[in-house]
C-alpha cells in the first residue's frame, strides 16, 4: 500500500498538471490503473474488525470456559469484573489501533481516486474510511465476548460473532444511516445538464399513462431517491401521453426538447458536506453499543456465571 501509494500520489499530481491545458484525461484514467490495491485495502479494512470481534474477542472468556480455566483464575485475589475489564481494555485498545491504523493507510492511499471518483458516501467506501472502522472494532471485540461469554464454546461463538456483526453492518448501511440526519429534498428542473448526468431516464411501461422517470444525483452527495416521477409546471405527474418530444432524432434534440418543456424531479439526498457528521454520528453508535455490550458482559459474569 505504501509503494502504490506513493506512485499513485505522484502520478495524481503530475496528471492534474496537464488539467489547466484542458486535457483532464490522464486523472480520470488513475482509478482504474490502481484497482488491485484499491480494492483489497478496501476489503482489508471492512473484513478486520470482523475477523477481530471473531478471533481476538470470541475466545476471551469462551476459552476459559472450555478449558476449564475460568475457576482458577476468578478464584484467585483479582476479581472477575477486574479480570474482565482488563482484558476488554488492553484487547479493546489493541483492535482500535489496528482498525486505525489500516484505515488511515488505505485514506490515505485512496486519497486521489476518492477525489476523482467522489463518492466516498458508498457503502462500501465509507465502512472503510475516516474513523468508523474504529468503532466497528470495538464493537467487534465487545460482541465476540459477549458471545463467547452466552455460547460457552469458542467456535460457535466465532460464527455467531460474523453472523450477527454483518447483519449489524446490513441494517446499519441500509436502514439507520440514511437517516441519522433528515435528507435534503429539492425539486430540481429538468434541464440540458441535469439529463445529461442523469443515472436513469425513461418510462416504466409501455401504456399512454406510464410515468416518465428520471433518477438523478448530486456531485459527492449521497442520493437517497431512486428513478422519480417527473412532474409538470402544474404539479401534474408526467406520463408517455404526455411526451412532446416523440419526434426528437438523438438524444441531444430530445433533452433540448424536454428541457424547455417546464419539467422538474423530486430528489433527496445527504449532501457531500456532511460526511464528517455521519462519520462522527456512526462512530458514536458503535461506541455507545460497545459500551452497553461490555456492561452487560461485566453483569452477566458477575451475577449470572458460575
């Protein structure tokens, strides 16, 4: 990472030289000339605090158990809630700075093809930059332990560990991001630029009423709206009837046409400026379910465990 890095950060510099020329070709070509390192340092750091909470966190009381070991050790001067948080703290430390650390290195690294691709609001990209995966590996190693402390075998609770922290990174990505903050919405018109960078156009059905769609999305901004109903000056939904433009002969007379028509889309989105709060916001959450999982580990091997 350290050598592409380095290469892809000279090569950055040197192709956005070329750019005040107007040939800005060279930088659009970069992302696709460092994929390999791109994606496995990607890979690297959603797969650690995973593999962390499974290997690292799991085993810590679960081991005790199987082997036995656990009536030696709580029985001795120190206490099991001593026992318990110190090593929470010292394998807790350890999985943050190496979260942190692969995660700075790959922010680094991936630096320039972020800027070029500006989509850092991805799902995959944003688990596995900035400070989240620091909090994704304390998470980890709280959920394996706790695990490992209900399961009572250090395996099963290795599977258990990866099940349900993937499902935790599934509803978090897909269901309670999206609104940590409410989603800006603007009615955005149709205009020669706005088709141009649209993702989707077109109708869904071949009947005089189907609605004509148009999915658009903001420069670095996080797009929560799909293909939307375009809607007319009067608010009126905009169908295949309706269509002025039947008679356009490329795609260029077609959205001349469309954009003097008065249309105009609905979108919602998060924008670009709030990936730092999102970063925040989420790395807070995981934290604040860090420490609830440790609290109830410490009860449940205080009161429950014997």
């Amino acid at each position: 990472m350290l050598i592409s890095g380095n290469q892809l950060h000279t090569a950055y510099a040197s192709a956005l030289a070329t750019c005040p020329n107007g040939d800005c070709s060279a930088v659009s070509q970069l992302p696709g000339e460092y994929d390999l390192p791109f994606y496995l340092g990607t890979g690297l750091v959603l797969l650690a605090p995973a593999l962390i909470g499974a290997f690292w966190g799991a085993p810590l009381i679960a081991r005790e158990l199987e082997a036995g070991t656990h009536r030696l050790i709580w029985n001795q001067s120190i206490t099991r809630t001593r026992w318990l948080v110190f090593k929470l703290l010292f394998v807790g430390l350890a999985a943050v700075a190496t979260a942190g650390l692969l995660s700075l290195l790959v922010s680094w690294f991936a630096g320039p093809i972020d800027r070029i691709n500006n989509d850092r609001f991805i799902p995959m990209l944003f688990a596995a930059r900035g400070i989240v995966p620091l909090g994704y590996a304390a998470f980890a190693v709280a959920l394996g332990t706790c695990a490992g402390l209900l399961i009572r075998r250090s395996v099963p609770a290795m599977a258990a560990t990866l099940a349900v922290f993937a499902a935790v990174q599934f509803l978090m990505s897909m269901v309670i991001r999206p609104h940590l903050e409410s989603p800006v919405r603007n009615d955005v018109a149709l205009t020669v630029a706005t088709l141009n960078s649209a993702s989707m156009i077109g109708f869904t059905g071949q009947s005089a009423n189907a609605p004509f769609v148009v999915a658009l999305s903001a420069p670095g901004a996080w797009t929560l709206s799909g293909a939307e109903p375009v809607k007319s000056a009067s608010g009126q939904t905009f169908t295949m009837a309706d269509m002025p433009c039947a008679q356009a002969t490329d795609d260029a007379s077609h959205f001349d046409c469309l954009a003097k028509s008065d249309l105009h889309v609905a979108v919602a989105y998060q924008p670009a400026n709030r990936y730092w709060d999102f970063q925040w916001y989420e790395t807070a959450l995981f934290l604040a379910l860090t420490a609830g999982l440790a609290g109830f580990t410490t009860w449940w091997l205080r009161r429950r465990l014997t």
